[in-house]
C-alpha cells in the first residue's frame, strides 16, 4: 500500500456543497417564479444576488486550486466541476432576466413544468456533490439525472410543436422558444455535462491520480475528429 506524504485538500469538497445548494436555490425560485409570475424582476433580482454569492465561491475555488498542491481530484477536473455549477447558475440567471426583461403577461405554457424538471435536476446535483467523497455512490446520480433529462426533452419537443401549432402571435413564439431553449439549456448541463463528463471524470481521476479520465479523452477526440 502507497502511503501519501502530502494529503490531498479536501476543503474543495465543502466549496462544492456550497455551489451546488446555490444551484438549488436559484432553480427553486426560477420555478417559483414561473408558477405565480407575480414579480419575475424581483425574482431575477435575488437570483442575480445567487449569482454574485456563485461568482466569489469559483474565484475561492481558483484561489485555492492556485495555492494547493495536491487538490481532490486532478486539477483539470477540480477546476471543471466549479465551472460547471457556475455555469449552472449562469443559465438560470439568464432565463430569469429574459422573463423580466420581455414584460411578459404570462409565462409560456409548460415552461413552470420544465422549471420543476430543472429543480429536481438540481436536487440530485446537490446529492451528487455530497458523494464526492463516496465514488462508488455517483453512478445512480448520473443514472437519475439522466432519466430526468430524457423527460425534459420529451416536455421542450411537446411544447415547441405547440407554440407553432396554437395560432400564437410572432412575439409569443419568439419569446416562448427563447424561454424553452434557456430552460433545456440549464437542464442539459445538468444532465449532461455534469453528470456524464465533471462528476464521473472526477470518480476516474481520483482512482488514478494523474491520468485524464475516459471521459475527457472522448470529449477530447471529438472536439478534435479523431478516434481513439
């Protein structure tokens, strides 16, 4: 057995937490938002605050990756998990202030549904992020935020063929297919980057310290047209 004389920093883990509850909460109040869609610009408010809180929690991140020798994972991989719940937050931001800035009556049909699917997305991120240490334990996650993006796809197809097909008006189609596309958009990168690329790369690196993970050597390959 290999005894390691640095240990690793695993004070990432708790920056990690701290991201993905954030997540949560801005999800949480986007869905709010879209059901009662009383005051969507003061909802962007506080989700812009969510945002600010988002933005120091990577920059610590960076900080510290900077000062750390041995961090959890790979430093790649480090990085990329907070990039990625950063993103998270970005995206959700960005539909909050699209649902401000177009003075919007309503909201489009269905997309509170979609809210709920990203919440729950979020919610299993929040799971996710806490297993980090247990690896064994992020393989169901991926599984469940898999299911959930699978359904949000079927749900942004329906109401896609349903804003043409109502007889909408030219704003509401625009402003309808900008609100479907930003929510798909935050549920993909939950289901998919996160769950597929960031949490099991960070699982490949920490069982072999060093090496970049299958996923990000595919990820590579097709970025690059090559086969591996």
């Amino acid at each position: 057995m290999r005894l390691r004389l640095i240990p690793r920093d695993t004070g990432f883990y708790e920056f990690y937490c701290a991201q993905a509850s954030l997540v949560a909460e801005a999800a949480a109040l986007l869905e709010a938002d879209l059901r009662a869609f009383s005051d969507p610009v003061g909802s962007a408010n506080c989700i812009r605050d969510i945002k600010r809180q988002g933005d120091e929690l990577r920059h610590e991140i960076v900080l510290r990756l900077e000062r750390t020798f041995v961090p959890p994972f790979d430093r790649e991989q480090t990085l990329a998990l907070a990039l990625a719940l950063d993103d998270m937050i970005d995206l959700v931001e960005e539909v909050a202030d699209k649902l401000a800035i177009y003075h919007l009556a309503r909201p489009p049909k269905g997309a509170a549904d979609q809210a709920a699917l990203l919440r729950r997305a979020c919610a299993v991120i929040v799971e996710a992020v806490d297993d980090l240490e247990r690896p064994s334990e992020l393989r169901q996650h991926a599984v469940r935020l898999d299911e959930i993006a699978k359904k949000a796809d079927s749900l942004f197809r329906r109401r896609m063929r349903r804003l043409f097909d109502d007889g909408n008006d030219v704003l509401s189609v625009l402003t309808g297919k900008d609100i479907y596309r930003g929510l798909k958009a935050a549920i993909d990168r939950a289901g998919y980057s996160i769950a597929t690329t960031e949490l099991e790369s960070a699982l490949a690196a920490r069982a072999t310290p060093g090496r970049s993970s299958p996923a990000i050597c595919l990820n590579r390959a097709a970025a690059s047209g090559q086969s591996l």
